[in-house]
C-alpha cells in the first residue's frame, strides 16, 4: 500500500517508544496552550499572529462571494440602479425627517438629563463591515468580520445590522474579528418587553431564526408579537436596540417558568453588511473590571445559568 | 511518475492548505451539518500510509491551524490531532492490513473519538455544546474514506 519512502526502511519497532514521548510531548504542549488561552490573555500575540497567518486563507475562502458582489454591482442594469436609486432616495428623506425629530428629542433628553442630575446617555458612533463568507464552526453561531484590532475593534462590542442587534465582538485578529451571533448556544442578551418594560435575558438556540427566553414565571405579562429591546444591562448593548418579536408562548401548567420563544429582528443568517458600535465606556459600568470579569467580558456573553 | 511523489513533503502540506480551504468554504446550513473533518481525513491517512511525512508534528501543526481558524480555544484541535495521530501510528501496520471498508470503520471511530475530545475541552472550557448535529460527521468522514484514499494514493504512486 505504501508507496513513499519508508517502504524501503521499514519502520522500526524502536521508534515506537519515541513515538510515545513525542506525543507526550506534544499533548503537554497543546495543554499548555489550552490552559494559557482559557486562563488569561497571555497569548494574545500568538493568537495574533495566527489570525494574521489565516488571513489569506480566509480571504481566498471569501473571494468567489466578494467576486459575486462585485460582478453584481459592477454589471447590474441601469434600470435597475436607477430604481433602486429612487427608492433610496426616498427612504432617505423619510429617514432624514426621523432624524430631524429625533435631533430635538435628543436635545430635549439632554435638557432633562441635566435637569434631573443623570450621566448624559453615552454618545455611539458606529463602524461598517463586511462579513466574510467564511464557516467557521458548524455547531456555533460565529462569524467573521472583515475589520480588526487594526480598524480600532475590541473585544464585547455591540454589533448591529438594519433591522436589529446582530450579535458582539469576541476575538479580535489584526485583520478579522470575531462576531458572535445572538443565536449562538453560548451567548445571553439583556432584553426588555417594549410593551410593559418586563426585563429578562434572551439566549441563543444554535438556530438563526429563534431566541428562547428561559425565565419568564407562567403568569409574567408576555403576548405573542411583543417587541422585545435590549435592556442597557449588562454594559455591552446600548438600551433600546431591537432584538425580536416574541412568536411562541407556552404556559403548561406543570411547570413553574413558561416557555418563550421569539424571532431575531436581524437578518443573522441573511446580513452581509454590519455596524459595529462603540463599546460603552467602562467608566459607566457599576464594578470596576478586575482581569476575571475582564474576561467575562471579552468571553461569548456569559450564562447566568448553567446550560441546559 | 506523478510529480507529488518527488515531493512527498509539499505534498503533504498542499493536500492539508486544500483540507483547510474545505473546511471552511461557505455551504449551506444543512450541507455544514454533515461536512466532514477534511484536514483530520487528510492527517489520518497521511499517518496511516507515509508515517514517516505525516508524523506528530504534522499532525500537531495541522490542528493549530485549525484552531487559527476557527479560534474558540488555542489548542484544542491541535490536541486532539495528536491523540488520534498517536493512535494511527501506533495501529498504523494493523489497519493498512484492513480491507478498505473495515478502514473506514477504524477511521469512522478515530473521527468519533475525535468529536469526543473536542466536546470534552469544550465543556471544560465552558462553551458547552450538547445535540445530535456534533456527532454527524464522522458518518459522512467513513464514508469519504473510500474516495480519498484512492484519489490520495493515486497521487502518490511512484511508477
């Protein structure tokens, strides 16, 4: 079967003992690398460097999507492109006549935040990007992003896309970040009932199209087709963000919580384009991050409870 | 004789950057449910027939550029490559003997004990990940052993 080199040398019954210290070797070595990465962020260069090393791989995955929109773009008809130019332009001015509203609201909010002695609310601003067309794990909802610790990114930013809250930052590369989605098992967000302002915590399903929100009591006041919004707890969403429309209540009366489930309002599997918001100000969070919450931090949004 | 064989080496190395780029080429959702592990495939049968170019190293290099890909803990692709590559050359004048289908038995449970690593490191690590989807692709891996084998081994046929 062997048609290589070894044929000629067979391979010897001595080596097998090296074999066995090798491994060793190398499993003490792969442990130490786990043990280094989950502990602290120690390897943080390394990890670096690696994404850099991936970069290019990355990029060739990439380029026959990025190749696709720019033949879409660079091709389309002109009729198409003035429709869509006109639609554009019209959602512009309706969105340019919110805008002026809201500058007065603003201004107003302003007013009554120093009125009433409150931290002004912390001013966002906001980064495109673009998502590589790249599978990253088929169990986790991850993708990855074309901006990085070069463009200015962190870890546990918010990110967003049109309609809604699309997910946070997680590892950031050089080149590529991370983005952890809303819908991965790991990841919890801080949400609130628009309706009635009830607060509770949306987790991840490993499915695009749902959250589940464990504990909400049987009798909490939750209807289907309720919006819900990020709460501002937890200090890495900015309150007010849509995150999705309830589509599924379930009180069975054999148990204490009901079951909730609800739509996303971004696009998680669909999005191409991205916004990347500023990351609230630390200063404004209520304990001072030591390097364990640090990590929490920069860690896929932690669970409160343990996983089901 | 095929170019390849002259160059075992850069052979190796190219077929594992090829198994890479597979294991991450966008498809869809029900597709990446049953992608196999490409680049395990590749490592295992590179230990298997040419021990002496697919040895730990290899192996070890293989799993840290996995992990450089797909980033959720350093190291523990790069673990679990090893620990099946440890096994492979152990076995490896054993299971060459095999017929090819009770190979691809042999690999469909280095590929299970695989996933089994990782779900173990995972939890450890606390990323925890329970359902029936981890599991699936060391099916669809047994499966492929036939086709890479042949197409691998005729790559590397010296005369």
């Amino acid at each position: 079967m062997s048609r290589l080199n070894e044929a000629r040398t067979p391979y010897a019954q001595s080596r097998v003992s090296a074999l066995g210290l090798r491994a060793l070797i190398l499993v003490g070595l792969s442990i130490a690398l786990i043990v280094a990465d989950y502990r602290g962020q120690g390897l943080n260069t390394v990890r670096r460097g690696l994404s850099l090393a991936a970069y290019p791989l990355q990029r060739l995955v990439d380029a026959p999507a990025s190749a696709w929109d720019w033949a879409n773009a660079s091709l389309s008809a002109h009729r198409s492109l003035q429709d869509e130019n006109t639609t554009l332009k019209h959602s512009a001015q309706e969105s340019s006549l919110k805008l002026l509203k809201l500058a007065t609201l603003e201004e107003e909010n302003q007013q009554l935040r120093t009125l009433l002695g409150a931290k002004p609310a912390s001013a966002e601003s906001a980064q495109a990007a673009t998502i590589l067309q790249i599978d990253l794990d088929r169990l986790r909802q991850r993708v990855l992003i074309d901006q990085g610790a070069h463009d200015g990114l962190t870890a546990g930013q918010p990110v967003i896309d049109a309609r809604g809250v699309f997910g946070q930052t997680v590892t950031v590369g050089p080149m590529t970040t991370e983005v952890i989605l809303l819908s991965d098992p790991g990841h919890a967000i801080p949400v609130q009932i628009e309706r009635n302002g009830i607060r509770t915590v949306a987790m991840g399903a490993g499915d695009a199209h749902r959250l589940i929100l464990p504990y909400l009591p049987r009798n909490a006041d939750i209807e289907v087709n309720d919006t819900l919004v990020t709460s501002g707890l937890g200090g890495v969403f900015p309150a007010g963000l849509p995150v999705g429309r309830i589509v599924e209540v379930n009180r069975d009366p054999a148990e204490p919580l009901a079951l909730v489930s609800a739509q996303p309002a971004a696009a998680l599997d669909r999005a191409r384009h991205i916004l990347v918001l500023s990351a609230i100000p630390t200063a404004t969070l209520a304990p001072p991050a030591s390097p364990a919450t640090q990590r929490a931090v920069s860690a896929p949004k932690t669970r409160a409870v343990a996983p089901r | 004789m095929s170019p390849f064989a002259r160059h075992p080496r850069l052979f190796s190395i190219a077929v594992g950057l090829l198994a890479l780029l597979l294991a991450a080429i966008p498809l869809p959702h029900l597709l990446d449910l049953l992608r196999p592990d490409f680049l395990l495939l590749v490592m295992i049968w590179f230990a298997l027939m040419t021990p002496r170019i697919g040895g730990l190293t290899y192996a070890w290099l293989a799993g840290l550029s996995l992990d450089a890909f797909r980033g959720l803990v350093l190291g523990e692709n790069a673990f679990a490559f090893v620990v099946i590559a440890y096994l492979v050359h152990y076995f490896h004048l054993r299971i060459r003997m095999f017929p090819l289908t009770q190979q691809a038995l042999v690999v469909m449970s280095l590929l299970w004990l695989y996933q089994f690593l990782l779900f173990w490191i995972d939890g450890i690590t606390g990323h925890p990940i329970t359902g029936w989807a981890r599991w699936l692709p060391a099916l669809t891996g047994a499966a492929l052993w036939l086709p890479l084998s042949g197409l691998l081994a005729r790559y590397t046929h010296r005369s």
